[in-house]
C-alpha cells in the first residue's frame, strides 16, 4: 500500500513524514512524527485526549485524517512550552493541581490554550463550554477550570 | 481497511471516483470512526472543492455548502436562527470538523442539526443531478443510496420566533441526544400555517411529527393547542433504546419536551 508524503507545520517548525493510507492524525504524530503529547484515549471522538489544533482550531486528531493536514499548521501540547520555560496554562495547571493522573492533561492544555488565544479574559461559562468536549476522570473539573481563569488572569496582568 | 485515500479539486471528479468499495470523507468525525475500528470501504474518497464551504444568501433562504461546519453555521451573523443547533452538536472539536453534509448521514442518536433542517423544510441539491433540488425527507429516507451532497437550500424563518430548537440530553454542555425536537411555525394573523415539527433520536433518522403539525396547523400557539399537539407527540414515531434512554422512556417524555418547546415559541 501506497504511503503519502505530508509536509506540514508542527509547532512552528515545518516537518514532513509519510502518512500509511487511511492513517489518523494522532497515530501519524506519534508514530511518524514522534510528538507523543497527543494521547489516546477512545479513538472515537469523545474523550478529547488527542486534541490538537489544525490552522488555530480545535480537532480530534484521532478522527482527522493524516492527509488533511498536508500543507496546514498543527499545534499541540509539546509545543507550547519555550525551552524550559513553561506556558502559562502549564504553570497554572500545576499550581492549580489541575492534573491527576495526567492522561487528559495535553488535550485540556490544548482547548484551554484555544480559548484564551480567541478570548484572553473568559468568563467561568467560557471556559467550561471550551473544554466540555475533553474528559477528565480525575480532578472533577473544577481545579482544570481554576487553572485556566488563573492563567487568563495571569496573561492579563502581564 | 484502508488502502487508498483520493483527493479531488472538484465533488463532480469525487462523485466520478465514487463505487462500492469506496466512502466520502467530510469532516471525518463519523467516518474515522469506522477507518479506525478497521470496518469500512477499501477507499477514502474526498473533495476540496471551494463551493463546499460556501454560504449564499438569497432572499428568504439560505444555500449551505455540504462541507460547512458547524462551527462556521455558528460564528455565521446571518444564521443565527441555526446557531443554537450547531452549538448542540458535540463539542468544541467536533464543531471544528462537523459538516452539515455529513449530519444528513449520522446514525441514531447523532443528526440534531438534520432535525432542524427537516422542520425548515430544506431541499437538498445532490452532486451530479440537475433539476429541483431534493426534499430531506426523501434523502434521509433514502440515505444510503442517495449519492454525494453539494449543498443544503434552507429557507430562513421570516420571524425568529417562528423557529426554535430543543435538544434533551443527560450531560451538559456536551451530551448525546434522549432526543432532540425542531418546529417552524410560521403566523399569519396569529395562526399557525404551515406547521413543521421534527424529531430527532426518535426513530431510525430524523422523523417529522405529522400528526403535531395537523393538530398545530390553523392554530393559534395558545395553551389548549400545545396541549393537544404534547397528546399527539409520538404518533408515528419509533424510538429506539439504546444507553441513553429506553423506547419507554422516550415516548414518555417526548410530548413533555415538544410541551416545553411549544411554550417557549408562545411566550416569544
């Protein structure tokens, strides 16, 4: 079976690998790519453990075909830390508790990450609606949605 | 399994590439369901032609590219009759990814937007077939046979409050249907013409409720009419079990939603 060449930009960066036919974006990041961030977790759009971001918005790269993303920009949670400098939202999880177990943590830092970036001062309603399609089976939600309004409150003071 | 994927400029060059070993492939969030549990075609067929997400407005309706999301139908400033239902499919992601196309393919429980569109009476213009377009309920009837989507002919209510949308679900914001319901209800001099009342999670796909729209039709929207149409709800309806909520169940609450709905719309 014929693999396809796919040149993209990983955050930031342009990579390229070969994507087997039929391939998710999830298996083609980990296994191609070697971005391990995305986990995951039901493989039918549910969970949202292996959220990414494709040209700024929020996908299920479990549900997205490889081949979509040829030419467009993927983020994920690998790239949102500066060297050793980590993201806000990073910052604010931990401080918050807002991570157990840590399976569900990069899609939550991924949705949470879209949400301020369209709208840096949301309001609790905001950021519950942001991550509601992101399962968490641990915290209970509340230290995740103290995190990421610590974090806009945060951004917003800098 | 998958051994091939094909992408096409055009949907006419997708439609051409189409057989019986092959799927289309929109957003992706039904059909990578099945590549991923290894259960589909042998081709993933798909199309990046531009008229897919377009959005036209014409004078009293509104023609919706098969490819638009519902994130698009959400974020639309002339579509905000429509944007509490695309808010009600999934989450977040799924809205990123979710097509209308593809909504008139979602399997029970899944398809709210579909019920809306049924109770505005959309007509739908199939890839590859001139003529009038094709009223939805003949394409839900007939879904697996019906061919690719182009685009979607809405009519556009002539007063907000003539339209309005209901999905009941156990989880919130983000929960699968116990069943949705859409009614238009356009008035002339207080009464109701043209009733049009669907169900969704109701039955195998999409059901209009012919029998509240016979009893809504040359009514006004007072409480002894919502009355009757809440009595009538699940005629000719069939709902299904599943997880979510038991045949049972269903018929029991549904006139108690579509009571809610219709009480909604009089209070205005």
């Amino acid at each position: 079976m014929a693999k396809t060449p796919i040149v993209f930009v990983l955050n930031g960066a342009e990579r390229a690998s070969f994507a087997n036919p039929g391939e998710n974006l999830l298996e083609f990041l980990r296994r191609g790519v070697g971005d391990l961030s995305p986990k995951y977790g039901c493989g039918q759009g549910t969970c949202g453990a292996c959220t990414v971001t494709v040209d700024g918005a929020t996908h299920l790269s479990c549900l997205t075909l490889a081949e979509s993303v040829a030419g467009r920009r993927v983020e994920t949670a690998a790239g949102l830390a500066t060297g050793a400098t980590l993201h806000a939202l990073q910052e604010a999880f931990m401080e918050n508790f807002a991570a157990q177990c840590g399976y569900c943590t990069p899609g939550m830092l991924v949705s949470a990450k879209a949400l301020l970036d369209r709208n840096p001062s949301p309001s609790r309603e905001d950021v519950v609606e942001a991550i509601s399609g992101n399962i968490c089976r641990c915290t209970g939600y509340e230290p995740i949605i103290e995190a990421v309004l610590s974090a806009a409150a945060r951004r917003g003071r800098t | 399994m998958i051994e091939a994927v094909e992408t096409h400029r055009t949907l006419a060059d997708a439609q051409r590439a189409m057989g019986s070993d092959a799927i289309f492939m929109a957003g992706g969030t039904l059909v990578m369901r099945d590549v991923n549990a290894g259960v589909t075609a042998t081709r993933i067929v798909r199309s990046t032609d531009p008229a897919l997400t377009e959005i036209r407005l014409s004078g009293d309706g509104v023609t919706i590219g098969a490819g638009v999301t519902m994130d698009m139908i959400a974020a639309h400033r002339d579509l905000t009759f429509l944007a509490p239902v695309a808010r009600a499919v999934g989450g977040p992601q799924i809205r990123n990814m979710a097509t209308v196309g593809g909504n008139l393919f979602a399997p029970h429980p899944y398809g709210d937007f579909a019920v809306a569109l049924l109770a505005l009476g959309a007509r739908v213009n199939v890839a590859g077939q001139s003529g009038a377009p094709r009223p939805l309920a003949d394409v839900l009837r007939d879904r697996a046979r019906v061919g690719l989507i182009a685009s979607i002919q809405v009519p556009r209510p002539q007063a907000p409050g003539d339209f309005a949308f209901l999905k009941a679900s156990r989880i919130k914001p983000k929960g699968v249907s116990v069943l949705s319901i859409a009614a238009h209800l356009p008035r002339q001099g207080g009464r109701i013409r043209g009733a049009r009342v669907a169900f969704g999670a109701m039955g195998p796909m999409p059901l209009q409720a012919s029998a509240v729209e016979r009893v809504l039709d040359g009514q006004s929207l007072d409480a002894a009419t919502i009355a009757r149409a809440a009595q009538v709800a699940v005629e000719g309806l069939d709902p299904p079990t599943d997880a979510l909520a038991t045949t049972w169940y269903r018929r029991e609450v549904a006139g108690v939603h579509l009571k809610r709905l219709l009480e909604r719309m009089a209070r205005g």
